[in-house]
C-alpha cells in the first residue's frame, strides 16, 4: 500500500503540479487510463477549492494531498487547513472540509459548486470536516478491483 504525500503553499500555481502527480501516480496504481482525466480534474477542483479556502481565511500551513494505493482502489485526499463547525462527517455535496468557517455568501456558493463539480466526477467521494480541517476523499477502483467474465 504506498502513499505519496504532497504538501504545497496555498498557491493557485501548485495545483497544476499536484493534477500531474495524482494523474502519474493513478496510472502507476492501475486506474482505468479513461478515468485518468476525471483524476486530474477532480484533484484540480479539490486542490482549488483548497487553495481558495487556505487564502479566504489566511492560513499558512500547507495544502496536503495524500495519494494511497490500496488492494483494489486508489484514494487521493485534499485536506485545508480551515477548521469546520465540528468532526462531522457529511456525503459530497454537503459543507464541510472547512466549508463551515465561511462567512461571505459567494465564498459558500463557490464552494458548494466546486464540491457539486467534485461529486459528478467521483463516485465515491467523502467530505470530512473538523476541528484541524477538512478533508475530500476521493476512491477510484484499480485494474485488480475489476473482474473479467
């Protein structure tokens, strides 16, 4: 089970670079090469989402992505650092990883969308959402998950 473990300022420039290496690392894990685009996009919109969410709130510490490479599935997870109302755990779609802390109305709306965004690309997606930050994970099965007839 290796595991990869970015940590980059909350610079919108980094993104770009962690897209590349969750695409590199899929790959490697066995994810469907007609899904590597989903990967790329959605860890982009996670990692935006982030980014935005790190600079709203002027937080210093890093965005982290943690990419893990389990028997039959592949996981990213995009943590901020903006901690949320409490240690709930809420299905994609639902304000968490951080969402809770926001005050503006745009920031909200924006950030429902990018999660709304997020959950069309991923079938299994979990927001987490705590008092050290939040969390997206996303799983994508690998080549050994899928059995031939």
């Amino acid at each position: 089970m290796p595991t990869v473990e970015l940590r980059f300022s909350a610079q919108p420039e980094h993104v770009r670079t962690a897209r590349l290496v969750a695409a590199a690392v899929a790959r490697r894990a066995g994810v469907d090469e007609a899904v590597l685009d989903e990967v790329r996009l959605a860890v982009g919109e996670a990692c935006s989402r982030a980014v935005g969410l790190h600079r709203s709130h002027d937080i210093s510490a890093p965005v982290t992505v943690v990419l893990t490479e389990e028997e039959k599935a592949f996981s990213i997870e995009v943590g901020d650092g903006v901690p949320g109302p409490g240690s709930d755990t809420s299905p994609a779609g639902a304000n968490g990883g951080g969402a809770g802390g926001l005050d503006e109305p745009d920031a909200d709306v924006e950030d429902e969308m990018g999660l709304a965004v997020i959950s069309g690309l991923v079938d299994d997606v979990e927001v987490r959402s705590g008092t050290d930050g939040g969390v997206i994970r996303m799983t994508w099965p690998t080549a050994s998950a899928v059995v031939l007839p």
